[in-house]
C-alpha cells in the first residue's frame, strides 16, 4: 500500500522513520507492505533526512493526483491549505489520516460525510490527546455506555505551566519561557494560553462521545494568563491543585460545555497528572469511572497514534471502512447562564472592618452560599480573601460579580476560575 505524507516536521519525520524502520513489522501484521512513496514540504532550503530527499515533493498533486496513493497522511497543521488538501484527497476517494484538531473541529462533520459519500476514511486519533487512544474508544470500546461526563487536561503546554507553578513555586513568566525552551510552547502560544486548543478537542470529544455535533465557538473558555503564584498558594491551602480541564457534561437539558483553570482537590483522578502529560476522565454508565492517561504530544507520541490509523486504514481496505463518524446534527447545548458549578475568586479588598461582611452580603444577596472563605494575614491597608462558593448556576454568579464591582471595599477581582473539588462519584 502506497502513502504519500503532508508534512515533514516533529510529526511527519517521525511518522515517516518508523514506517521505513518497522516496514518488515508491519508488513507481517497486515500482509502487505507499507511504503511512503512521497512526502509533501515547504522549505526547499531545509536540511532533510537523506533517506527522505528522494522523495520530497513541493507540489501537493504529486500526492493528490496520485492514483497508485491509497492513503494520504496530513501532518502539516493549520487550517488552510490543509483542509483543502484533505477535501481534495477524500474526494479523491483515499484515505486520510490527520492529526490537525483545527480542521476536524472547523470541518470534521463535512469532511466525514464526504468521505462516506466517496468511500473514503477519514481517521484522526492524533487530533486529541496525542499517544492516547481516546477517540477510538470513545467511538468503539465505550460505544455501549451512557456517557455523563468527560473531562479532560488536553492541552500540554498548560500543562507543563501550571504544574512547574504548582511543584516548584516558578512564576507564570518563566513557566511560559521554559515551555518554550523545552520546545513544549509555540512562538506564539495564545492557542493554548488562551484555551482555544483545548476548546477545539473537547469539542472533537463531546461530539463523538454525546451523539450530536459541538461547535467549537460554543465552548466556553478561560484560558491561564491570569493565574498567578497568590491562586497557586490559595489552592494549596485548601488541599487543591489548579489544572486547565476541558469538561462536558451531559444535563437533562443540554450539553454543559467548557474550559477553565479548574480548582481540582488532590484526591481527584485529574489532580496527579503532571508536567506535559494528558489524562482524560470519562464518566458514565454502566463503566462507572475511567482514566485515560499518557504523552499527550510530541513527535512520538502523536506518530504512535498516526500510524495506528494508517495500519487500520490498510486493514479497512479490506474489510471495510474504519471512518470515525462524526455527527451532521448539533447537539442540544445547556445556555451558559444556566451552567452549574462551584467557584473560586480571588479578591482584593480593603483592609477595614465589615468588609468580608460584604463580601458575603453580595453572594447571599445572589443566591449563592458559600464553601469557604480564607484572608491570609495582610500588613497593609489592602488585603486578599479568596472564596470557594458551592454549587450554583453562572446567572448567579454573574449577579454576585456585579455586586462585587459595586462594593467600594471591593478593590479588584483578580481570579474567577472553576472548583471541582469532588470527583463524579462524590458528587452522585
Ligand atoms: N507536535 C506535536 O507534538 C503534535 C501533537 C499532536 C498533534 N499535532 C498535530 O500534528 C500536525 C503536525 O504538527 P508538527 O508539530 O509536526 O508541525 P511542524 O513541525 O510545524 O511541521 C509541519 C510540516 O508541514 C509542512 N508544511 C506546512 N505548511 C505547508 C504547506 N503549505 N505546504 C507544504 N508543506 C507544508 C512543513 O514544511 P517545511 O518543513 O518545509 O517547513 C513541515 O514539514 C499539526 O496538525 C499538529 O497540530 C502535533
């Protein structure tokens, strides 16, 4: 079986070494030989592996219009060209396989129908969670359960940011600047600094997982630019560490769905994932509870799940497609005001008496009571109290906030993220 690679960078290289390297391998696994006849780059000044040059190409029709090309593996990231190389290839009636959450989340359900309608599997494992095989369990292995919730810490770089603050008391900054040194952050890391990343997988995940199609714009996100050393001691002193998790969570009215900086205690299945790891916590019934964990990404992890899908992709040759279906219709969405949670915020206020008092005022007066409330001693004539609130729906903590704003004791907030301090089953 013939395959041509777009893209020649952390994945691709990869990717493309064990298939020539595992060749004998896999070929006995499937009873037919794998073999990369053609890769697509960019940069003809690019210094490339000598086992690769003879079969470098810069125009994407010496894969495209490939007729002996069965499967096309994109591994160029972005959304254009690679959306419409991908279009043009399950037209082309081959099988794709991709690891880029941008396309799948913009385009997942046309591309998949398209491929339906040409015979064409589209199959992206690589797209979520890099090494872990979470999309073909979720599509396969979980397909007989009821799905409540999942919840996921998807997004590496944060990762790696929040737990360095978290394990080592390093600020946000040089967090961000190791992330960066270690090759773990982009140049330009607003994707994830800002959520945007995660948003596009656990939308890929609740759409596999739920039945109905979740656009990403429908995600509701709080990146972590604005979590600071003072959040990080908060949370250690109510035994919690603080996490970027991806959530959605199945309500008898709509899908809740969001991602946030997440309070989470240390008992949490979620609480010890660390460094650039990935974990995704799947809950339902009748599985009860199920953590996946492993390499979220890196060249590879992210090639193991790649060439998973290229060995199922010559299997389905003759079997029989190996598509993940993604769903056409949306999926019935809980209003954001309506979503249910418990808070942290982290206030500057006035060091002066009958100041917590109206704190707490602004919160009663919305409905809300709350889990707890700690001022660390303070010298000055300003202070910090941060408070957890218990369960209530985001319209009344949006009341409660606008109060705040109004209190002149009230200096500034300085965080609003979610508290998870229970697990699922704690929670039932
Ligand atoms: N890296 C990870 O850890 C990871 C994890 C999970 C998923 N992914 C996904 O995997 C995909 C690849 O990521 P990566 O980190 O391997 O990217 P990368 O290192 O930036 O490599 C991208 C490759 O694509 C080529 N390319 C880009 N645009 C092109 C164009 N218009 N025409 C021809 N070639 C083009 C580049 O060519 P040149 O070499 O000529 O510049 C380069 O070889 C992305 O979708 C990414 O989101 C990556």
């Amino acid at each position: 079986m013939r395959i041509g690679v777009l893209g020649l960078g952390t994945v691709g290289r990869q990717v493309v070494e064990v298939l020539d390297l595992e060749r004998e391998l896999f070929a006995a696994r499937l009873g037919e030989e794998i073999e990369v006849t053609r890769i697509l780059v960019r940069d003809q000044d690019k210094p490339r592996p000598q086992s690769m040059r003879s079969r470098l190409t810069y125009e994407p029709d010496d894969i495209l219009k490939d007729p002996d090309i069965e499967v096309v593996v994109e591994l160029m990231g972005g959304f254009e060209p690679a959306h419409s190389y991908i279009a043009e290839a399950i037209r082309r009636g081959k099988a794709v396989v991709t690891a880029n959450k941008e396309v799948i989340a913009r385009s997942g359900p046309d591309l998949s129908a398209a491929g339906e309608r040409a015979g064409a599997d589209l199959l992206f494992e690589a797209a979520v969670a890099g090494g872990i095989p979470i999309i073909r369990s979720l599509q396969e292995s979980l397909a007989g359960n009821r799905l409540r919730a999942i919840y996921g810490i998807v997004n590496g770089t944060t990762n790696f940011i929040l737990s360095r603050m978290h394990e080592d008391g390093v600020s946000f900054d040089a967090a961000l600047a190791e992330a960066k040194e270690r090759g773990y952050a982009e140049a330009d890391p607003s994707d994830d600094l800002d959520a945007v990343d995660a948003a596009r997988k656990i939308s890929i995940l609740a759409s596999l997982a739920f039945g109905g199609w979740v656009d990403v714009d429908a995600v509701d996100r709080i990146g972590i630019r604005s979590i600071s050393a003072a959040d990080v001691r908060e949370a250690k002193h109510l035994g919690a560490v603080i996490k970027l998790v991806a959530r959605a969570q199945a309500t008898p009215d709509g899908l809740a769905l969001g991602v946030s900086p997440t309070l989470i205690s240390r008992s949490h299945p979620l609480a010890d994932v660390s460094g650039a790891q990935n974990a995704v916590y799947v809950c339902g019934d009748p599985i009860g509870e199920l953590l996946f964990a492993g390499p979220g990404a890196g060249g590879p992890a992210t090639s193991s799940a790649v060439i998973g899908d290229i060995l199922d992709a010559a299997r389905a040759r003759r079997v029989g497609g190996r598509s993940v279906a993604l769903p056409l219709e949306p999926a019935p969405l809980l209003p954001l005001h309506a979503h249910q949670h418990s808070y942290y915020l982290r206030l500057r206020v006035r060091e002066a008496a009958g100041t917590l008092a109206a704190v707490a005022e602004a919160f009663s007066r919305a409905g809300i009571s709350l889990r707890s409330v700690h001022q660390p001693p303070s010298s000055d004539d300003e202070a910090m109290v941060s408070l957890v609130t218990h369960v209530t729906a985001r319209e009344q903590l949006e009341r409660a906030r606008e109060m705040l704003r109004a209190e002149a004791a009230v200096l500034s907030e300085e965080s609003c993220i979610l508290a998870e301090l229970d697990t699922d089953s704690q929670r039932r």
